[in-house]
C-alpha cells in the first residue's frame, strides 16, 4: 500500500494540483485582500462612507452581559448574537466576482497563446472520390 501511495504522489497531476492548490490560496488572499482594503473603501466612497462589511440584521437578542457597541457586527457576532451579516456577504460576493473575472482573463491569455492545432481538411465525399477514380483508371488507358 505505501508502495501504491508513493506512485500516487509522484505523478505529475498530483504535484501540479498541490501547486495549483497553494497558489489558488496565495491568489485567494491577495484577491481578498484586494477587495477588503482597495475596492470596497472606494465603493463605500462613493456610497457615502459606506462599510458594508458592517451592515448586518439581528436576528435575535443581545445577551445581558454583552457590554460592546451594538452596531459592531464582529463583537455581535463573538458574542454568539444570532445575526443576518448581508454585507459580508456583498464583500464576499465582489470577491468571488473578481478572482472569476481575473481566471476568466487568465484562461482567455493562455487561449491565445497556444497555437490552434489546424483543422483537418473535410473528408471529401464518396461521389467525388468515385468520380476521381474513374477519371484516373481513364487516363490510364492506352488509347486507340
């Protein structure tokens, strides 16, 4: 079995998709981070100041010995009060749009990149190349 696991690891889809894998989490966070701290501050700029990663519906009772802000959503949150966080999910959804735009552009580089294998010519069809036939087995009688 250790033997079968060795040959598992040593192919090279495997190793490439345990790169793939580590670079996707290095983009994810760079992305994330891209999100966070450049284009939602500019949306929220233009929105009027706006956070959305703060805006938030309780959905539930505050405990009694909760002493924070109650407009904080991550103290709500830590503090285990049911809440509805609809703008981490805006956050998380710009996110998800610009990592699929970026792979999009990705992709269609790559696509340009690598050459096209030409296309076979169309197979030509059975009456021409009958005709064709006959055309050489004519030719190729002596002629009186």
């Amino acid at each position: 079995m250790l033997k079968e696991f060795k040959t598992f690891i040593a192919r090279g889809n495997v190793l490439d998709l345990a790169v793939a894998v580590i670079i996707g989490a290095a983009f994810g966070r760079i992305v994330t981070s891209l999100t966070e701290d450049v284009i939602m501050p500019v949306i929220g700029k233009i929105f009027g100041g706006l956070d959305f990663s703060g805006y938030f519906l309780r959905m539930g009772p505050v405990p009694a010995n909760y002493a924070g802000s109650l407009s904080d959503y991550a103290a709500l949150k830590k503090a285990g009060v049911p809440l509805l966080g609809y703008g981490a999910f805006i956050t998380q959804a710009a996110n998800f749009l610009i990592v699929a735009f970026i792979i999009f552009l990705i992709v269609r580089a790559v696509n340009r990149l690598i050459p096209k294998p030409a296309a076979p010519a169309p197979a030509e069809p059975a009456d021409v190349t009958l005709l064709r036939e006959i055309r050489d087995e004519l030719k190729a009688r002596p002629r009186v």
